[in-house]
C-alpha cells in the first residue's frame, strides 16, 4: 500500500463518489490477466447524460503483460486440443515467472474482500503507451 492511510476512500455501493476526475475507492479492482490489484478509478462525462468509469491494471503498460495477454486472447479461440494444452501450460509458466513482476497501486486500506475485475489492461496513460512495441498491434485488436 501507498501514500498516507489518510486518503479518502470512496464506497461504489453508496454512490457518494465524484462522477468526474481521478479518485481511490473502498472497493478493489484485480487485472484478469497478471492478478494486479488498483483502487484508483477514473471517472468523465461521456456525453451530457451519464459518465463512465475506468479501472485500469497498473502493469498495463509493461511489454509482458501485454505478452501474456495476446497469449490469454489466443487460448479464447479455437485449437485443436494438443495445441490447447500446450498453450495453457505455457500461459501458467509465463504466469509463474511474471508473478514477481507483478505491482499492485492500492492506496488506504481497501477492503479486499470487495474484489471487482479492470475494466482496462491498456494504459490511458500516453507515456506509458510508447513504452513497449506492442502499442500498435494492441491498436489493432
């Protein structure tokens, strides 16, 4: 955990939070691909209407997330079984030797019981965008 455990941390279930800017919240949010765990979410108007709100992994901008992501994307289509079992097992050891890899930006004391997935594994974050050589093939998903 980071930064002082003065924080506010906003309850999603209450609706109190900010419908714009960037904030922390009681609830966690864990990357389905690499297990990254964040409590910051972005919030903006998406039209006059509503908002929308952001998660996004904290390794998303790190060239093996996005390695083991394009392999997790590839597992979802179809294989014959040999191949399938091939990948999968290859996905775990990647898996096993990103897990040390892996950073978690929880700021406060979340509670972690209230785990939700991101809702991005792709940086909003330009700097970070340019940081590998996978932007343009993401961009092309």
């Amino acid at each position: 955990m980071k930064k002082a455990q003065t924080e506010r941390l906003y309850d999603l279930r209450k609706r109190t939070h900010p419908s714009q800017g960037t904030f922390r919240t009681l609830q966690v949010f864990e990357c389905w691909v690499c297990g990254g765990l964040t409590n910051k979410l972005h919030a903006y108007s998406v039209c006059p209407i509503g908002y929308r709100e952001d998660t996004v992994c904290p390794n998303s901008g790190e060239c093996w997330h996005h390695e083991l992501e394009k392999k997790l994307h590839w597992l979802t289509r179809s294989h014959p079984k040999d191949y399938k079992a091939d990948l999968e097992r290859e996905i775990d050891a990647m898996r096993q030797q990103c897990v040390k890899k892996v950073k978690n930006d929880l700021v406060g004391k979340p509670n972690l019981k209230l785990k939700k997935p991101v809702t991005h594994t792709f940086p909003n974050n330009l700097s970070d965008v340019f940081k590998c050589k996978h932007w343009q093939e993401y961009m092309d998903w």
